[in-house]
C-alpha cells in the first residue's frame, strides 16, 4: 500500500497513486463515510459479476483474435468449448451468489427479480448446462465460424466472423440427470445454439444487476445520502469516476489517516451510476 500524500483534511483518494482528486468538507465527509458503508456489504456481488462479464469477453474476443491472424481456426475451437462451459458455470454461480446475498439482505426486496430471472426460459437452459457440466463434458458440435469480408473497412477491421457452436442433445448422456433437466433437455430437439443462449443470457443478466443493485440502494440509502450524490452530479461524471475513486479519508494534520473507507473502484462506480439513473 503507498502513503496517501501529506495533506490535511477531508478528500475523494485515487486508486493507485493514492492521490488527493478533491478536497471537501467535513460534512460531505460525514455522508459519504456513510454512503460507503452501504456499497461496502455488495461490493463482492459487483466483483463475482464482473468475472461473468469477464468471461463473456474473453468469449467474444476469440473471434477478434481469429480476424486479427493471431490465432488460428484450430485454436479458436479449442478455446472456445472451454470458455463456453467457464461462462456458464460462472453466469450460475453468480446467480447463486446473488441468492446467498438475498437471504442476509431481505429489505432489498430482490427476491422477485431473482425469481423472474430463473423463470426465463434462457436461464433455465443456462441451469441445466450447470448441472450437466457438473456431470460430464458438455458434446459441443464443431464450431462454424462465419466470415463476412468488408472491403471497404480499414484492412484491420476487414474480416468480421461470427461464431456459432451447437450443443448435440442427441449425444448428452443423461442418466443422473434430473427429470427437470431431462425433460428440458428433450424441449431442445436435436440441438441447442449455445453462442445465441449465452448472448441472450448476459443480456438478461445484465438487466437484472442493474435492476437488484438498484433496489438494495433505494432500500438502504436513505433520502438525504440520495440527494447528496445527485447535488454530486456533475462531479462524480466529470471527475470522480473517470479519476478512479475509492473511497474518502480524513488526515489531520501532522498524522496518519485517522478515517478511511475504501472500495474496488469498479464496484464504487457502479453504485454510484446506477443512484444517478433516475
């Protein structure tokens, strides 16, 4: 950890650096220290969703990697039926991380967007491939990359492919399977398109954070933090978020740090976004 520069006073820190990016006054200090603590308890649901979005990109990047010559069809297949069964298993996970925060935190109120959620019938297909992966390999078809060529581009942004991969039902070994599972499985027909699914469940999903960190917010920061941030517009859009904030302290003068909440930047931001969109 660095030393956070010699000032005195009350101030929004950098990451990193440690930096002093704004000065402000003791009662501002005062919500904030306050508002912090809200974010504090769902910081770690922000950063299990963030190794979900880091999942789905690192999916999507295959194919920029295979237009770039980096790396070659052969690759692309191997890495992608990993990063498939990686982005549902974490997608899952992350749902059941959510359930476990619901459970220590009933004033959110996210019980019924967790339920909407596992109602969608793309969700349900993203927890039967949880538990067959659980079970055995997930048989993915062979991976069809289609290419479209636009001459007109910059040669960097020339080649543009698509991924598709397919899961074979026919050759899912589902004895031990559940009849819930086995009965999904039989809605499929003879296959599933898996890169379509995953596309429609993030999408979904990131809704649905959207949606359950604005609820824990409206139901436990109270009015008066609320009208704080907003008066704060301008600075956080401006200032705060793209200077990387995390968190607040206060130094007296000659002395260490005597009050400080810091937080992941990311998850900070967050939090703060979703208050601002009204």
């Amino acid at each position: 950890m660095g030393m956070i520069k010699i000032f005195e006073g009350y101030a929004f820190v950098q990451v990193n650096t440690f930096g002093i990016i704004q000065q402000i006054d003791e009662e501002k200090f005062g919500n904030y220290n306050k508002l912090l603590r809200v974010f504090l308890p769902i910081q770690n649901l922000y950063l299990a969703y963030r190794n979900v979005n880091l999942q789905f990109s690192l999916l999507r990047d295959l194919t920029t990697q295979y237009d770039a010559g980096k790396i070659d069809s052969n690759t692309v297949f191997n890495l992608t039926e990993s990063s498939i069964t990686a982005y549902i298993l974490m997608h899952r996970m992350f749902v059941d991380n959510c359930k476990s925060f619901q459970r220590n935190h009933k004033n959110a109120n996210i019980s019924d967007l967790i339920i909407n959620l596992q109602n969608e019938n793309t969700e349900k297909n993203m927890k039967v491939l949880r538990d067959y992966a659980m079970h055995t390999n997930i048989p993915m078809s062979q991976v069809e990359i289609s290419t479209s060529i636009n001459n007109k581009a910059h040669f960097q942004q020339r080649f543009h492919s698509i991924l598709h991969v397919k899961i074979n039902a026919d050759k899912m070994d589902i004895h031990g399977l559940s009849r819930q599972d086995r009965e999904k499985i039989n809605e499929w027909g003879h296959e599933l398109d898996i890169t379509t699914e995953i596309e429609n469940a993030w999408n979904n999903l990131n809704t649905f954070v959207k949606q359950l960190f604005k609820s824990y917010l409206d139901a436990y920061v109270d009015e008066n933090l609320h009208k704080v941030v907003i008066s704060d517009k301008k600075l956080w859009q401006e200032k705060l978020i793209p200077l990387k904030t995390m968190g607040i302290t206060y130094q007296p003068k000659n002395s260490i740090p005597q009050d400080t909440v810091f937080m992941d930047y990311d998850a900070l931001a967050y939090c703060i976004e979703r208050m601002l969109d009204e």
